[in-house]
C-alpha cells in the first residue's frame, strides 16, 4: 500500500525511486531497531514496560501520518462529485471515464 501512496505524492517529480528508497529503508531500519530496541528494555525493565514504550514510540508517528499526510485521491476519483445514481447512468449510458493509467481492455 506504502508504494501506491508514495507513487501518488511523487508523481511528476521524477523523484519516485528516492521516495520509495527511503520509506523502504526507514521501514526496514525501524524494524531492526525496534526489535533491539525492545530486547534491551526488557531485560531491563521488563517486558510491560517495553511493550508499553515500544507502543507509545509507534503511536507517534502514527498520529503524525494520520493528521499531516495529505489526501491522495481527488474528488473526482472518491466519487464526492457525483452521486451514486449518477455515477450508475454515466455507466448505463456507456459514458467514458479517463483512466491515469490507460485503457485496461
């Protein structure tokens, strides 16, 4: 999925491969730490606690993605611009719809 968003916010830059590298890499390297992360407060201070810490470390950027992420799919893509029935005529009555990515058929 992280592929999709990271396409739809760099599209048109030339910077796709960049983007994608990095999520990557910060994924990859935050599950590694993470794991280290957890072994070493744990024998430390347990394992409640590092359950706890590890949860509260993920939540952060989890909340900051969820409010400053901006929205991917337009309007016309989310369907906000037509109502169902509309959007059930357009296909009834054989309308064509422009695809980003070509004619599938």
């Amino acid at each position: 999925m992280y592929v999709l968003v990271t396409s739809d916010i760099s599209g048109g830059t030339g910077r796709f491969s960049l983007t994608l590298g990095l999520t990557t890499s910060a994924m990859s390297i935050g599950g590694t730490v993470s794991g280290y992360l957890g072994q070493a407060i744990a024998q430390d201070m347990g394992y409640q606690q590092a359950f706890m810490i590890l949860g509260v470390m993920s939540l952060v950027p989890a909340v900051l993605y969820f409010f400053f992420m901006p929205e991917t799919l337009s309007d016309e893509e989310s369907g906000e611009t037509r109502s169902s029935g509309e959007a059930m005529t357009g296909i009834a009555e054989g309308e064509e719809s422009e695809s980003p990515y070509g004619q599938l058929a």
